[in-house]
C-alpha cells in the first residue's frame, strides 16, 4: 500500500510538471544597454500585458501563461519589437537597446520559429527596399514584382523546415503581406507622385473577397488586421455608389454579422465609434443604434465613456481646467486665462502632423499678436523622459504661444476629459470656458481662421490656405 501511494504521488508530481511545461512560457535572457529596470510584454491589443523585472546586470527571467499562441511585442521605453510565444516555450532572448529589432537573438525551445520570423522580416525590407522605388511602378510591372518577392518568401519558408502548425501560419502571414502591399499601391503611388495611377476594375477583388474569420491571421498579423478594416472600408464606399442615403451603421451590423470570431467582429464595431462624439450633432442618437452591436463587456464601457465625453466636449460645456508647467518657468491655469478666447493645441515631439502644422500656428499667433481678446497655448503630452526634448524643441524652434507640458500625458485629468487618442488635436473655448468647439480646429484649416474671425472679431483672410 505505501509503495502504491509512493507511486500514486511520483505519478501526481510528473504530471503536475508536464502540465506545467506544457501551459507556461518560460523567457529569459538579457537586455544590453538596458534604459530601465522591467520589460513590457504585450499583444497588439492590449488584451494581454505583463511586467518583466530586468536585474542591473540586464538578467531577466520570468514564467507566464499566454490565452493562445501569438505575435507579441516587447517592449524597454520606446524600443520594441515582436516575438512569437506559445505555451510550452522554454525560449531565451538577448537584445541590445542600441538596436533593438535587429540585434534580438533566440535560443532555447521556441527559437527556430522565431528566428525564422526574423529572417522573413530582414528578406521583406530587403526586397521593398525604397519604397517609393517599390511602389512607383505601372501598376502591371507591381504586381509582378510583389509576386515574385511572395515567391521568395515562401522558399525561405520550405529551406526553414518548420513544423506544420508555424509553417501553416507563416504562409497566411505570406499571403497577408502580399495583400496589404497589393492594396496599399495606389495610397504610395498618390503619395510619392501625387498623380492617380492606372487601376483595373477588379483590382482590389482579392481585398472584396477576404476571409473575415481567420483568427491566427488576426491574433498574428497586423497586415491581416489594416486588411479587414479595409474591406470594411472598400464595401461601405461600394455601397454607397449604389445608396448615397444608405446608413453606415447599418451596413456595419450586416457586415459584422457575417464575422464569427468575436475581436475581429469587435474591431468592426468600433469603426463606428467615432460617430459618438461632440463634433457629430446625432451623437446621442447613433449611441443608441451602436451600443446594441457590442457584445464586448470592455468595448461596452468604452462606448458609455465616449457618450459622457462627447456629452461634457460639445459646444457650450464647460471645459475641465488645468495647472501645467510653462516653459518660460511657473505654472500656468486655464482659470488664469479667464475672460479672453482660449485657442489650445495638444501636440507632442514625436508628432509629424503636429510639427507640419507649427507654421501656420505661428502665422495665426503672428496675426492675432495684437489682438488681446485671444490667448493661444500649446500643450505637449511628451513623457517624463522626453522632458529636455520638449524645452530644448520649443527653444530652437522658438515656438509662440504659451508652451506647456502635461504633468502626466495622455493620462492627466484634462487630455482624459477630452479623451485625446489622437494628436493633433485642438479646442477652441469662450472667455467663460464654454467650449465653442473640441476638435478638428487644425491651423491650417480655412474654418479654423473663419471661426476665429467671427468670435474674437480679427479677420484675417491673406493667409489662409487652400
């Protein structure tokens, strides 16, 4: 009997280790150059994120269970790149932060896939190389050249001698990447050329008839993802060349009705989300049409919080206040500003569009230099650990306005009330802090100076650009 329960318990302990060989990654290694003292793990997502303690030596080592086998980043400060775990990886990865995705290098149980992956991301940027070489092409000599580069990729992928399971995913990833290049010709070709290219008809075919159920293309690639919402977009814009009137939320529900696997269903619910917001006057109405097509407890309350903003960020409520740092010394309050217009642009350092816009800023604030009803004031989200990036920009650049820092980004009380995600963004408000408009008040916007000009009285039209 006690030799039977012996065995009992060695049986008991060697399942309880495989179990847990089979059901956890296992990641270790060291980050070179480490910036800081932890790592970031995440999906694209968000759906899944974990905090990697990293030693001064840059050792680290951790254990965690992953919902499905996927495309993952990781993440020190603002260097990142991917890496494809699954439960049962023993994998090791050491990288150095001077070169973040090129220098990451694997060992261990879950290595020959990943280092596969990294070999078809190093042959994809040599075959596109410049990109306006790559895309700037007729449109017949395209299609033959993203052919034959596909045609690389997957010998890469035979010569790789994969496991079925990876060799099956990677030539969806293939087949993917072909696509989004596919579909992403004419945008390139616009953009470098600024001239239409020769399109055939039936061109984005391919896109109309893409697979909307595929869920490891979705939870592995970003390519798969851009792709859905585009056929989304493609088949709402051939809609209404049939039906100008037809309703986008209509199409929406019958469109996400034919998608059973529910994060893809729910990236296209949240196409409409921007329907729930103070700039459109039929927020309140659409809310009531969108919210029955969530069936995501998270997306629920995300939708119920755009409502509230919309609701607080529509013309003639109060706009919250705030309290930043001015970059000529102190502190600067919305309440200090009281009784004269307040012009505010949210932008940041690491902004293109917001940087592209500072000239036509300056020309506004040169315009209305001497007009003393209106005030304008610039307000960085830069991070902490951009803080001497921001004071040394506005200097050399010598910005105009009043140039403020968020103590606390995005997450600060004040971007949270107007639910900034995007920059840049800009809001105009009265002198008694009633908001006249949220969004969409761009200074190289004709409206932008017609609105001005009809509130603070200074018209000024030789600057505005067509």
């Amino acid at each position: 009997m006690k030799n039977n329960l012996s065995i009992l318990l060695l049986l008991f302990s060697f399942s309880l280790f495989g179990q847990n060989n089979d059901t956890v990654v296992k990641l270790n290694g060291n980050v070179a150059n480490s910036i800081s003292n932890e790592l970031v793990i995440y999906k694209f997502d968000k759906s899944f994120e974990i905090t990697v303690p990293v030693e001064k030596n840059g050792n680290f080592t951790s254990q965690f269970t992953v919902k499905e086998p996927g495309t993952y980043f990781i993440k020190q400060e603002k260097s990142y790149t991917t890496l494809f775990l699954k439960n049962g990886y023993n994998l090791t990865v050491n990288i150095d932060t001077k070169s973040f995705p090129n220098s990451i290098k694997f060992e261990g149980e879950g290595s020959k896939f990943n280092n596969y992956l990294k070999a078809k991301s190093k042959l994809d940027g040599d075959l596109v190389g410049d990109t306006k070489t790559f895309f700037v092409v007729p449109v017949e000599d395209f299609l033959k050249k993203i052919a034959a580069d596909s045609s690389q990729m997957f010998q890469q992928l035979r010569d790789a001698k994969l496991e079925k399971e990876d060799a099956d995913l990677s030539q969806k990833l293939i087949l993917y990447d072909y696509l989004l290049k596919r579909n992403n010709y004419r945008k390139f070709y616009v953009y470098n050329t600024k001239i239409e290219p020769f399109i055939p008809t039936n061109y984005l075919d391919p896109i109309r008839d893409l697979n909307m159920n595929e869920a490891d293309a979705y939870n592995n690639s970003m390519d798969y993802r851009y792709l859905i919402v585009d056929k989304w977009r493609l088949l709402e814009a051939d809609g209404r060349k049939l039906d100008s009137t037809a309703s986008i939320i209509d199409f929406t529900r019958e469109f996400a009705n034919k998608i059973t696997y529910e994060p893809i269903r729910d990236q296209i619910v949240r196409m409409l989300f921007n329907k729930v917001d103070a700039r459109n006057s039929s927020f309140e109405s659409d809310y009531l049409k969108i919210k029955p097509l969530i069936r995501v407890e998270k997306t629920i309350a995300e939708i119920d919080m755009r409502l509230a903003t919309a609701r607080s960020n529509k013309s003639g409520s109060k706009l919250a206040g705030f309290n930043y740092e001015n970059h000529v010394g102190g502190l600067t309050s919305l309440s200090s500003l009281k009784g004269k217009y307040v012009y505010i642009d949210i932008w940041a350092t690491w902004c293109g569009p917001c940087i592209r816009e500072f000239p036509e800023l300056d020309a506004l604030i040169n315009d209305y230099k001497n007009n003393d009803k209106i005030e304008f004031v610039c307000i960085s989200i830069d991070s902490k650990g951009d803080y001497q990036k921001w004071r040394s920009f506005v200097t050399e650049k010598q910005l105009g306005g009043i140039q403020l820092i968020a103590d606390k980004g995005l997450e600060s009380d004040f971007m949270r009330f107007l639910n900034v995600s995007l920059i840049p963004r800009n809001v105009l408000i009265d002198p008694q802090g009633n908001i006249i408009s949220s969004a969409g008040l761009r200074p190289s916007s004709k409206t932008t100076r017609e609105t001005l000009a009809k509130y603070v009285g200074a018209p000024i039209v030789k600057s505005i650009k067509k």
